[in-house]
C-alpha cells in the first residue's frame, strides 16, 4: 500500500511542476497539426480512394458474401447481427460522404 501511495504520489509531483509547460505544449501540438494538415491537403483525393475502396469492400462483405454462420452446431445465423453490420454500414456512408462533399457545400 506504501509502494502505491509513492507512485502516486510521485505521478502527481510530476504533474504539478510540469504546469508552467503546458500552454507551450498546446502550441507546439497545434502548431505541428496545422502543419501536417497543410501536408496532408494535398493528398487528399488519394483518402477519397482509399475511404470509397474501403466502403466498396465492406459492402460487399455485407451484402454479397454468404453469411458466416455464429452457431457451428444448427448452422443458423444471426440476423440481428447482419441487421446491425447493415446500419452501422449506412451510417459510416452517410457520414463519409458528407466528409468527401463538405468543401462543395
């Protein structure tokens, strides 16, 4: 119980005098992510590729494919699931391409 209390104890003093540094942190991170979404702007088209391709493959994993079946012994699958993979599949659609047409609108 001694040993803990040191740890944590250390953990907190470690915290405390590191206070006066965490404003400079919070610029350094802000300024290195602007920075790298600067960068990464211009790749931007090649994440449009890879989020469609992605979507296409989960697709037709959902929809194509044959059902892997849960129970090995009855052979039956579990609709809820399929019917939970389908809205969440939707969902994750809807939501990328709001993303790819956001600077459009």
């Amino acid at each position: 119980m001694k040993r803990i209390s040191v740890i944590v104890a250390s953990i907190f003093s470690a915290i405390l005098a590191s206070i006066c540094c965490l404003p400079v942190l919070g610029i350094l991170v802000f300024s290195v992510s602007s920075s790298l979404a600067a960068t990464l702007f211009s790749l931007r088209p090649v994440f449009w590729g890879l989020s469609v391709v992605s979507l296409a493959i989960g697709f037709y994993l959902t929809y194509k494919r044959p059902a892997d079946c849960c129970d090995f012994q009855k052979k039956t699958c579990r609709e809820n699931n399929l019917r939970i993979r389908k809205i969440v599949l939707w969902i994750i659609a809807a939501l990328n391409l709001l993303i790819i047409l956001y600077p459009y609108l």
